[in-house]
C-alpha cells in the first residue's frame, strides 16, 4: 500500500506538529502561554507560511512529486490546509498546568 504525501497532507502534518510543540514542550509552553493572543497568532502564522514556502521549494526542486504541477492556488491551499489542522491540534489538547499558571500570570498583569 502506497501512500501519496501531497503537499496539503505534509503541510497539515507539520502544521499539527507545529502546534503540538507549541502546546507541550517544556520551557517553550510556558513561554508561549505567556504571550498575548496577537502574537501568539502572528508566530504561528509566520511558521506555517513558512512551512508553506518551504514545500512550494521542495515541490519545486523536485524533492517533492506531486501528480499536477503546484499553482498560486495550490499554495494557498497549501497554507489553508497546514492552518485548519494546526488551529484543530491546538484546541484539541489540554493545556499543561505550568502553561496555565502561565496564562493567568498574564491576565493578571495586564488587567
């Protein structure tokens, strides 16, 4: 049984990683749980872009087989793709309780 990696399942796959490490990495949980909502946005979608350019190159480079070749639209996709999975990963896990002390250490000092 062969399994065909597209670009999207790849970019999903990092994107759920992605999140994963964000969410239960010891030092790093901490230190993301303590950042505002806005920034915490903005780093993962700058590595999931990341990710995404990171395939097109692959793909590009021919590292990567895909069966069509990969277009603006595709690369969306792409992105879109590797932002659902990591947005689903991230909600789907519990937060661990130093990530949560973390969090409303934060609240606290901001109100």
């Amino acid at each position: 049984m062969l399994i065909e990696f597209s670009p999207e399942l790849l970019a999903g796959v990092v994107g759920a990683a992605i999140s994963w490490l964000f969410k239960w990495f010891p030092g790093l949980r901490t230190w993301y749980a303590a950042l505002k909502s806005e920034v915490k946005s903005g780093i993962m979608l700058g590595l999931l872009a990341l990710t995404t350019v990171v395939i097109y190159l692959l793909v590009l480079n021919g590292v990567l087989m895909v069966s069509e070749p990969l277009t603006w639209w595709r690369v969306l996709t792409v992105l879109f793709a590797a932002t659902v999975l990591n947005q689903t990963t991230y909600t789907a896990i519990p937060p661990a309780k130093d990530a949560k002390a973390a969090k409303e250490k934060r609240d606290l000092l901001t109100k």
